[in-house]
C-alpha cells in the first residue's frame, strides 16, 4: 500500500515539474508552448471600394437606348410586313400567284405555279 502511495505521489510531482520547469536535456520533453490565437477576420466591407455599377442615370440611357433599339426594330418588321402586303395584292391585281413562304413553312416556292 505505501509503495502505490508513493508512486501516485511521485507521478503526480513529476506532471508538476514536468509543466513547470522548462523542457531542457536530451531525454526531457520540451515543454508545451500555447499557440497564438488567432487574429479575427474581419470582412471588408462594400463601402470601402469604389462603386463599379452604372449610375442611375447611366441605367436609364441604357434603358431607354435599349427601348428605342426594340421600337425600331418593331416598326422596321411593321414596314416589311406592309410591303409585302402591297407586293401580294400588286401581284393579285396582275392575276399571279405569290409564293409565301418563311422558315418552316410547309410548302417551298416551287410548289406554287404561276400564273401570267
């Protein structure tokens, strides 16, 4: 009994000194250095560069450029589809067949006979 007691006891003083006393010699552990803590990441903020996106009134421009591209390229298929509407009925008038046809349409211009 007095041999385990003593035996805790010197384990437990040798823990002691072991976290104590530096680690020095060359069967002696090198004593426990705590690492650093690590420094906080902090986040960069938006604010802190400059504003890339177009401004309000930059948005608009393109906006409105981009409105009246859309409108003119509505009224330009308006006028092609109102000449051939006139070349139809010119046609027509002279008694000839007009071959309509557009992509993915059913019948092809040779399928149509003309007429004179």
């Amino acid at each position: 009994m007095r041999h385990s007691i003593a035996h805790a006891l010197f384990s437990c003083l040798r823990t002691l000194l072991s976290l104590v006393l530096p680690g020095t010699g060359q069967r002696r552990r090198a004593a426990v250095h705590p690492a650093p803590a690590p420094e906080p990441v902090i986040p960069e903020s938006p604010w802190s560069r400059p504003w890339l996106s177009p401004s309000k009134e930059e948005a608009a421009e393109i906006l409105r450029l981009r409105a009246d591209l859309q409108e003119k390229a509505k009224a330009a298929y308006n006028l092609r589809r109102q000449r051939e509407r006139r070349r139809v009925l010119e046609f027509a008038a002279m008694g000839i067949d007009y071959p309509y046809v557009y992509p993915g349409s059913p019948f092809g211009p040779d399928e149509f006979e003309v007429h004179v």
